[in-house]
C-alpha cells in the first residue's frame, strides 16, 4: 500500500540533470510539462531527439493504476506476455462493478456475491504478478490513488480517461488502454506522440458559490470536448495556488471531457499540506527540495504567451457557478443564464435526481462543502423535493466524513450514501423509477453526461455542477431555481434562502480509517495459480490475433457508417456490459450499438450485404466473420472520445473489423486501436466522407509500401458497378506499423521474451 519512497528519490535525483539538459538543447526556459515529461524519457540519448521535435517518444512511468473493469483484459494480455512479475510499481482498484442500488452496505455485498469470479481472478492475479490489490469498496480508483500514489513531479498512466486527476498533486498522469498498461507492466517503454500545451492562467480567488468544479466547467465551455486533444493543460497563477489540491484535482479529472492528454498544477503549499494530510510529509519533504524544478520557470510565468500554444486566461473572482449539459459536458451556463436555457430549449424544469461525489467530486472538502448546504436544509425546515445521493470517492473520505457527522446531517435530509464506487456516473445504477424512458431530468457532481449514460434512458436530460449547487438544486427540485437569489417555502410556509456553502479543505482531526481495503501481493508469486474456468461466460484467456496476411486489404464491406457523435460508450456500452469486461467474445455483442447508422437515424440496425436484410451491429458482423469476409466502419469527428476502454478496440478486431476511418480520432482510442493491430485511418478530405454507400464494397490500397507520413488510398467499389478513389491519412510511426504487421503490439511482447 505504501507508495515507493525510494522510487520518488531517484525520480528528483535525476530531474536536476534532465532538465538542465533540455535548457541548454532548446536555448529557453521550460514549462512544468516539460520538466516533468524529459525527466521520464525512456532513455537518456534520446532527449536529444525529443527535444528536437521528434513525433512519438518513449517514456518510462514511475507507476500503473488499473480499474477492475478494464484491469481484467489488461492483466489477460499481461498473462500472455511472459513476465514473473511487474516491471513497475503497480494497482488494481475494484470501482466499477458495484451497482448502486439500495445503499452502500446492500449493494457491495450484492457485487461482491455476483462478481466474486472477477474479483478472486483480480486479486489471485495481482497477488502472483506483484500488484496491489484494492478490495471492492476501498474506493475509486482515482480518489485513492490521490490519497496513496500521486507525487508531484512523477508520471504515471492508468487504465481510465481520468487518470489525470492526479494531476492535482502535480503529476503528469495519463489515461491508456490496457495494452499500454501491458507494455509498462512487462518493463517496456511507453509511447506518446508529443503533446501541444494549453496554458490557463488563474487569478484572483473562489468566493461564496463559485468552486474549482466551475473552473473545469467554464474551461470546458471555452475549449469544447474536443479543444483539448493532444495537449497537456497547464494551470497556474496566484488563482491556481489558492485552490485546494483535491480542487486542483477535481479540474484536472475533467480535463478528459476536453480531450486534453493530462492536465497538471504546479507544486505548492496546497499540495504539501495534503501530502502531510494524508501520512505523506516524508514526500512533502523531498518535494520541498526540488520545488523549483516541480513548476515552470518565472520566465514562462511572466510570458506565457511565448511558451504555451494557446493561453486562456480566467479571473477566479469573477466565476460564476456553472452548470453543464445536457447530453455533453462542454455546454457551458452560467448559473445566472442557466434557468432561461431551460425554458427556452425546453428541457424538463422538474429535477428528479441529485447526485454527488464520483472520482471526480468526493472529497472531504466537497462532501462538507454539500453537507453546509444540506444542514441548512435541515435547519431551515426544507425538505427535499428530488431524491439525492452520495457517493463517497473512498473508505478514507467515508469513514472520515461519518466521523466528523455529514453522514448524518445527509440522513437527516433524506439522501441515500451509496458505496465508495463509480456507480450511477458510469451507468451503475438501477434508478427508481415507474417509466424508464421518460424524458426527465437529473443533475451529478460527475464528470460525463452523454446520452444514456447514466440510466441507459436516452431522454434522461444530465446535467453537471460543483457538489453544493446539486445539493441546493436537489431540495428546490427545481432547475429554474437559482440558490445565489432565489427563496424556497418551507414545510411552516415561510420564504427562506440559502446562504453561501461553507467547507474545509482538510478534516481538522485529521483523516481516520479502520480498514482501508488494502491487499498486497505475494513477495513471491511463482506458486500462486490464477484460475479462469473455460465454461466462464465472465473471463475469458485471450487467444493472440492474426498477423498482416502481407498484401493489401480488399473486398472489405462497409459495417456501419456512423452519424455524428460517436463515444466509447457507443462503441463499447458500459452498465450492465460491465460483467463481460474479461470476456472478449461476450462483450462484443454489444459492439456499436450505441451508434447511429447514417442511413436510418437508428441505432443498431444495419443492413447485411450478404443477405440484404437488416439486423444487429454486432449480429451482422457475425455473420461477415462467419463467411470470412472483412469489414470496414466509417465515423465522424472525434471519433472514441470519452472512456479509455480499449474493448472498444478489442471487439471490432475480434469479430473481424479490418479499419475504422474517420474525420478525426479521440487520442486514447486512436492508440488502443493501433496497439490491437487495427488500421485507424483519417479522411484526408473529410467531404469524402459523403462519398461512402450503404452497399459499398471498399478496398484499402498501398498496405505494402505502408510507410509513416506516407497516404494510403481507399477505394470504393459501388453496387452500381462504378468505382471512386481518394486518399486517407494515418499517423502510424515505424514502431506502430510494426504494430499493425505482427497483427498486434502484444505479438511483440510475446515475440521478445519467447512466450
């Protein structure tokens, strides 16, 4: 459970040195990034590559975090890699496959009985590999590993999009599919092209409502969800240093709603007191020494505009509370606008669920930031009009929390405590109600509010806000409601309003816990068996996929041309999918089903071009696969953005998908694909993309001279008999197209240890 102090050492020794290096190469001074991402360089020789504008670069992270619905098919690939034990420290975190239900107790029993096949296979697995093991109902995976792991200056990548909220504790934290996890785990280096950097300079200092959940909320507004992509976010200024490390952290687990790579703050007091905060002063203590090297230079900080691709800039004293949505996390309103939004775009005023906490809002701040508003609820003789819950971000924060009485002001108020788990943000979540496809509204102190998300009820208007504005939303029941003016009547019929919330960032007695749902791994594994049942309609050993057949790709049919917005949850549902995360040919029954055919508007109805008829995405793909015969789907822009889940790479390539072409590629999934061996390709005219017919029959030309930088050509053959040709990008380096040839990054593994 400790996290490696050694480690932590030799990563400062070394930073000193890099550093300086990287000034003298590049003649300037250097942002926190940089810092951070030159001293992890893979190897030494290579800085100078980098530095002089190499594209993709291997790093090497200090550490790995993995999620249990996607730890399964990462440690089902490491299995086939060959190695003892793990090359780096690494964490399995058991959040997401507890469905809230009833309550926290009810519900992890539930999960840990109608899981226990997954979870005994994670915990054997990482006790024979070297992993640490966190039990279903320590906590979410970024909260703990917030309270655990993070250091400021390190860098590590995690098996979930939001990874990056390590970030508030100053470290470059990366979100990855599995089979990057795999490559780290098996001691390899790891790659990244290299990323662009968003400066937002903050000043001034949060007051009254405002929260640093409404600094990611308008940031999100600013860059849309797709403004962020390839690039790191940099907060700084006086404003970024007022925030609490946990506030900091709740802005950069957001940042994957823009797309960025990671978001990061600079080193600070903040981050030093939470450090102490949470049994962790001998990291505050080193960190204290190199301080100078955990920010960016002054020179940067006096000119931002010379070192970052774009800069935006945000006065903390003018924000106003934010709410966002519905359907995406980048609509941005002000508090202020928010009510006449409703009304004019008619969205359901009535507010049926409020919901706090997540990875991304559970902190103790947050929790007594909400609470301040619930007492007042209490004290005031209001009662809640829309059904509220609670979902503690880790048995730290819940045990804390209990102790310190905002559990019980939240029961006084009538709200339910769910167990420390993703949950209702991740589609967890049997919600009450009489008509589950009515259109109606809910409103979370999460991170993602697409469509169907949370419920599966595609009419379920979500919308997100900081923790104490879904807490005063909840008791109006009202989304016209506005807590900063507005007055509610209580139960004797008086007019009462809220006054501001109040909260602090660290628990005056300090944090407490009687069990944290720790187990380390064996000191030596070699005896320990890790048993998956061949009959198991739950995990499944992976078989290695095909390599290249070392000719060009023909006579591919065309799957599904999808329409507009097209997320991993479209791609790859999560809910009630999430128990065949280990299996991969269970859970690619659910392949595309969210996506929407661009020749019907309708989801999961596509024709067959071997019998004309139309039937399921994943059924028709069958049915190619059956008869031996690729295929090919068709996207839109930022195609994969949102979950890093690489079943949504794994799952076309097991049923026989050759390529997927899009305008444009999320960047977790773009990589998932091409370490899956897949062929992810850009239209160099995205207009091409109109040229694409229901019974296309389309072939991929130039696969023998496949080269980087090098277009390869598609061509169409239509059902009239008449052809059209146009090239396609791809942004596959040498290693990648590798990759592609030995019919996945795995191969490789296997191929270099002899497995």
């Amino acid at each position: 459970m400790a996290f490696d102090i050694e480690m932590i050492k030799a990563v400062y020794a070394r930073m000193p040195e890099r550093v300086a290096a990287a000034r003298q190469v590049l003649g300037r001074p250097l942002t926190l990034s940089e810092k951070i991402l030159y001293t992890h360089l893979w190897e030494n020789p290579l800085e100078r590559e980098y530095l002089r504008g190499k594209d993709y670069v291997d790093f090497a992270p200090d550490r790995v975090a993995m999620q249990d619905a996607t730890a399964q098919m990462a440690l089902l690939q490491f299995m086939q890699a060959g190695r003892p034990q793990v090359a780096v420290p690494s964490t399995v975190h058991c959040d997401h496959l507890i469905q809230a239900k009833v309550g926290a107790k009810e519900d992890l029993l539930n999960a840990v009985q109608q899981s226990k096949e997954v979870f005994d296979f994670l915990s054997s697995v990482s006790n024979k590999y070297g992993v640490g093991f966190w039990k279903p109902g320590a906590g979410i995976i970024h909260q703990v590993v917030l309270e655990n792991y993070a250091f400021p200056g390190g860098m590590m990548i995690g098996t979930d999009s939001h990874t990056p909220n390590a970030g508030g504790l100053g470290m470059v934290a990366i979100g990855v599919g599995g089979a990057d996890a795999c490559d780290v785990m098996a001691g390899l280096a790891w790659e990244l092209k290299q990323p662009k950097l968003i400066g937002v300079k903050l000043t001034g200092k949060l007051s009254g409502w405002a929260s640093a959940k409404d600094v990611i909320l308008w940031v999100a507004g600013q860059l849309t969800v797709k403004g962020g992509t390839g690039a790191i976010v940099e907060y700084f200024g006086e404003g970024a240093e007022s925030l609490s490390a946990t506030g900091k952290a709740t802005i950069c687990n957001m940042g994957a709603e823009i797309g960025a790579t990671t978001s990061i703050f600079a080193y600070d007091p903040k981050m030093s007191e939470y450090l102490r905060g949470t049994s962790r002063a001998d990291v505050a203590e080193l960190a204290d020494d190199v301080a100078e090297y955990l920010r960016s230079d002054e020179e940067v900080y006096a000119d931002p505009a010379k070192y970052y691709d774009q800069l935006l800039e945000l006065n903390l004293d003018t924000l106003e509370p934010h709410i966002n949505g519905p359907f995406t996390p980048d609509l941005a309103w002000p508090l202020s606008k928010f009510a006449q939004a409703v009304k004019e775009n008619n969205w359901p005023a009535e507010l049926e669920v409020g919901l706090i906490g997540s990875c991304t809002n559970s902190s103790y701040e947050d929790i007594s930031r909400a609470a301040s508003v619930a007492q007042q609820a209490v004290d005031k003789k209001l009662k809640a009009k829309a059904e509220y819950t609670i979902t503690p971000g880790s048995e730290l924060v819940r045990f804390t929390i209990e102790r310190d009485g905002f559990i019980g002001i939240f029961d006084t108020m009538g709200a339910v405590v769910m167990a420390n788990a993703c949950g209702p943000c991740i589609g967890q979540w049997a919600r009450h109600t009489q008509d589950p496809t009515r259109k109606n509204s809910i409103i979370t102190s999460f991170n993602r509010n697409f469509k169907s998300r949370n419920d599966g009820n595609p009419n379920t208007h979500a919308f997100v806000a900081s923790p104490e504005i879904v807490t005063a939303f909840a008791i109006a029941g009202d989304l016209t409601f506005n807590p900063m003016t507005d007055t509610l009547v209580n139960e004797e019929g008086q007019a009462v309003k809220f006054d501001e919330p109040q909260g602090l960032q660290l628990p005056p007695r300090g944090f407490a816990v009687e069990d944290a749902g720790y187990q380390a791994p064996a000191e030596d594994g070699s005896t320990v068996q890790v048993i998956v049942s061949p009959t198991s309609d739950r995990l499944q050993l992976l078989e290695p996929f095909t390599p290249w057949e070392g000719t060009d790709i023909t006579g591919l049919k065309l799957l599904i041309k999808a329409k507009g917005k097209c997320t991993t949850d479209h791609i790859s549902m999560a809910g009630p999918w999430l128990k065949f995360r280990g299996h991969l040919d269970n859970i690619s029954n659910n392949l595309l089903i969210g996506a929407t055919n661009f020749f019907n508007d309708k989801a999961n109805e596509v024709k067959s071009q071997l019998t004309g008829e139309v039937g399921t995405v994943p059924g028709v793909q069958r049915g190619y696969k059956a008869a031996g015969i690729g295929s090919i789907v068709v996207g839109d822009e930022n195609y994969g953005e949102g979950s890093s889940r690489e079943h949504a790479a794994m799952e076309p390539r097991h049923l026989g998908v050759r390529a997927i072409l899009v305008k444009s590629f999320a960047r977790i999934h773009e990589t998932n694909l091409k370490k899956q061996g897949m062929l992810a390709l850009t239209f160099a005219d995205p207009a091409d993309y109109d040229k694409i017919l229901e019974d296309d029959t389309i072939d991929i030309v130039g696969l023998t001279e496949f080269a980087p930088d090098k277009q390869l050509t598609i061509v169409l053959n239509h059902a009239d008999g008449s052809t059209e040709t146009f090239p396609v990008n791809h942004t596959y380096n040498a290693a990648q197209i590798e990759w592609f040839k030995a019919g996945g990054a795995l191969n490789i593994i296997r191929r270099g240890v002899g497995a």
